[in-house]
C-alpha cells in the first residue's frame, strides 16, 4: 500500500497537471526530485518504486517522499479555497489575515478585517468557525478599535450554542445512518419514523431544527437513504416534494443554502426518474440546471456532472440514446474539465451501457480496461452495489463480445464474491438472475422466456415488471432479449414505458 500514489490515483488529469505547475512555481533549484517521483508514481505502468541500496539513497528518497506529501497538502488546501461554494474557506482566509494583523499591532485594520469575518461567518452559518474568531477577538480585547468584550462574550455563547447544535444534528445523523446500513445490510425491518423520533429526542433536537434548510436536508438525506435502502421510491417521492414545497414557501433559500436547493432538486428530479415519470422528472431538472447557474459560476461546475448523468439516463430510457452518449462523451473526453472521482465512476458505468444499449460493445470494453482502480478501492468509495453492478454490466459485455469463457469466468466470481449478499431477501432475485445468466452462458438453449419468469417468481423477492426500477430491467432486459431472440434495447424500452 503506497499513500502518496493512492492520492495521486485519486487526481484527475486537470489536478495533475495544475500540481505540476503548483510545484513548478514554488521549485528552488534546476531539479525537483519530488517532482520525480509524483512522475513516477503517477505512471499506472509504474508497479514498483525505485530500488536504493545504499542508505543515504533511501533516506533522500523519503525525505523527498515526505516533501511532496507536504505539497499535495498544500495544494488541496488552496484547491479547496477556490472551489469552496459556502463561504467557510473566505472567513478562514480572513481570520488568518486578523491574525496576522492583530501580532503586528494594525489594530485599526485588524477590528475592520475581523468585522468583516464575522458578517460573513454568521452569513454563511460558520458557527464553529464563529466560536473560534470570537476567542481571538476577546483575546486582542484591550484595542481601543475592539468590540466590547461583554459584546463579545455574548455573542461568542450564542455561536458555540449553534455549533452544538450543529455537532449533535451530525452526530445524530450519523448514528441514523449506521443503524440504516446495518438494516439493509441484515434483511431487517424497521420502523423508521419511530426510530427517527427516538433519536431526535435523545439528543434534543426539537422543532426548531426543521427551521433550517440544512438541517431540514440533512434529515431528508437521510430518509433517502432509509427508504432507497428499502426500495420504497414512492413514499420518498410524497416526503421530499412536501418538504421542497414547505421550505420554499415557508422558509425560502438563502444565497448561503443555494446548493442545499440544488441538491434538493436533484433529489427530486432522481427520485421521479426512478419512478419513471420522466417528464417530470425534467421539469425538476431544469429547475436545477436554472438554480446552477444563478451566483457564480461554482455551483455550475459542482453540479454539472450530476446534471448530465440523470438527463442522460432520462434520454437513454426516452428513446434517445445517442443524445445519452454524446453528452456523457463531451463531459468525459471532450471538455477534459475536472469532475470527482465518484461522478466520474458514476458517468462511466452509464456510458458502458448506453454503449451496449446502442451495440457498441468494444467501447463499453473500452470503458472497463481504462479504469485504473481495484474493486475494493471502487468499493469504498461507491459502494458494493455499485462493484456489483460494474462487473454483471462487464460480464455481459463480454459475451456479447463472444468472450464466454472469460464472461462466465466473471460471473462465476461475482457469485463467489456476493454469496452473502444474495442470501438478504432484498438480493435474493439478483442470486436467481445470476444462476440464469451462468446456465446460459453455458448452453442458450438451456432457458426458454417461459423458463425465465418463473425462475424469477421463486425469489421470495418477486420479480414485477411495474414496481422494478430501470437498472434492474436493463439486467433482466438482457436476458430476455437473448431467449427471445430480439432486440435489446427496444426490449427494455418497451418495458420502462
């Protein structure tokens, strides 16, 4: 396990090459030996570093090691600054500047700077931030230019009661979500509206939590993944229009919870494509690509990637499949604009099936030879769902591609790696499914469209055509469209309708 490389594994080319310039810019002699090595473990056909026999060699060796951690830090540092959408890196930026004012004895300056930094904080709702600028504004007190320090007391008990509250709603939040795990991942049932009230009475967070727009996200995030977890869409469809229409009536967003209404929107927009109703599912979409562009442009280069996706899938099960592909194509190797690494997982594995949708099998090949990452490092960043997914879509390629030795190779192993999963009801079909696909793979005379659903109907997870979701008939899709000899695409599509 290497550190400084699984980083590097994590930078798109964009973050590669302004890390290179950053270093260049800050580089004190003709050769940069930590530059060297960033070359050298960013080179994928790199398996192992280089070999030093004397001591003074390795000692070099992670001294520069250590320098160019040193540097990866600084550069996400100021990387975070500049793609910061909430305002936190600003008042940051700011309190360091009171500081530095405040030990050079610019008083005057430093009071205009920390006012400055307070207005914004509590603008932007940085109250772990405030409590810490108030410590130094009472700390440098004494000025003739200072707030008064009773002024100042207050005030610092009023954020440190906020930032509390913030604490507990995290902390809460996370409980939820582990005991939610530990549900999906068991097979058990649980009330969820009571477990929520028991735990929002523990830690005392009343009504006035819901207040707040991100307070009122948080807990609806967290019921997303409550009832995604359980498959139940359509009651978290009801419960966040309702909460959306309330905040918006209610409440309203502010400049500082904009991309709280972004996410909002998406949410929406994702949650009625999965219960296919797409053309509302674009209005909300629009909804978005309009709030994106409101403030600046950093909300539009945060978002669009998530944007392209969902309207990619909506067009991909509309019929429009080449449209799907193109503008998946122009964010992922046209415009080369830097995009996350779980946005851009997300975007491949939709690309490779639109490129089987559409036939072109070597592309969504193509697709799964270029990734770079393990499927334990892709795990915990995306999920075992999603590993689960890439590698069944992988597997079908490759038989497609009259690869099927190596396909049933591969379904062999995602048995032999999800046999704990399957034995959860809410898995148990997709165990069933990969049954077929392996007795198929090894004889296509084996299994008749007959065959097919009523293997499906002995899942204690029944297979219903109206209440499955679109991923999972692009799976069965496949399938069927093989025994019955038709048209894959147009098969599903007929199907999602």
């Amino acid at each position: 396990m290497d550190d400084i490389k699984d980083i590097i594994m994590l930078m798109n080319e964009r973050d590669k090459n302004n890390f290179i310039r950053f270093l260049n810019v800050e580089k004190e002699k003709e050769s940069r030996d930590d530059l060297e090595i960033f070359h050298e473990l960013a080179d994928p056909k790199n398996g192992e570093k280089k070999k030093f026999k004397q001591k003074n060699q390795k000692d070099a060796y992670h001294q520069n090691r250590k320098r160019l951690m040193e540097k990866l830090t600084d550069y996400y540092v100021l990387k975070s600054r500049k793609d910061d959408i909430t305002g936190a890196s600003k008042v940051s930026g700011l309190m360091t500047m009171c500081k530095f004012l405040f030990e050079g004895k610019m008083n005057r300056l430093g009071w205009k700077i920390a006012r400055k930094a307070e207005k914004l904080a509590w603008e932007t709702e940085q109250y772990g931030t405030l409590n810490s600028l108030y410590l130094m504004m009472i700390e440098y007190s004494e000025s003739f230019h200072a707030i008064d320090i009773r002024t100042l007391i207050r005030k610092k008990s009023e954020a440190h009661k906020l930032a509390q509250l913030e604490e507990n709603i995290i902390i809460t939040t996370q409980i939820i979500k582990q005991k939610l795990h530990e549900v999906k991942t068991s097979g058990k049932s649980l009330n969820f509206s009571m477990f929520l009230d028991s735990m929002l009475r523990k830690a005392k967070l009343n009504n006035t939590v819901f207040e707040n727009p991100k307070h009122i996200y948080n807990i609806i995030h967290v019921v997303r993944s409550s009832f995604l977890a359980i498959r139940n869409l359509k009651q978290f469809e009801d419960f966040i229009l309702e909460q959306y229409i309330t905040i918006e009536k209610k409440y309203g967003f502010k400049k500082q919870h904009h991309h709280l209404k972004i996410e909002l929107l998406y949410m929406i927009a994702h949650v009625l494509y999965r219960n296919r109703k797409y053309n509302e599912s674009m209005d909300y979409l629009r909804q978005m690509y309009a709030a994106m562009n409101e403030h600046g442009k950093s909300h539009y280069r945060a978002y669009y990637p998530k944007y392209v996706s969902l309207l990619g899938s909506i067009k991909c099960f509309t019929g429009k499949i080449s449209e799907a592909i193109e503008a998946h194509e122009r964010i992922l190797f046209k415009d080369r604009q830097p995009i996350s690494i779980k946005d851009e997982l997300n975007m491949q594995l939709n690309i490779a099936v639109f490129y089987a949708f559409n036939k072109q099998f070597a592309k969504t090949q193509a697709i799964f030879r270029s990734q770079k990452h393990r499927d334990e490092w892709i795990e915990n960043k995306m999920g075992r769902e999603f590993v689960l997914r890439k590698n069944m879509v992988h597997a079908l390629t490759m038989y497609d591609l009259r690869m099927e030795e190596e396909a049933l190779e591969k379904l062999h192993q995602v048995k032999k790696q999800n046999m704990d999963l399957f034995a959860l009801p809410q898995y148990e079909k997709v165990g069933v499914y990969i049954d077929m696909l392996i007795a198929y793979v090894k004889d296509p005379t084996e299994i008749s469209a007959r065959q097919f659903m009523a293997n499906m109907s002995t899942s204690s997870e029944k297979f219903n055509l109206a209440q499955e979701e679109n991923k999972t008939i692009a799976f069965f899709g496949w399938l069927m469209a093989k025994v019955k000899q038709t048209d894959y695409y147009k098969l599903v599509l007929g199907m999602v309708k």
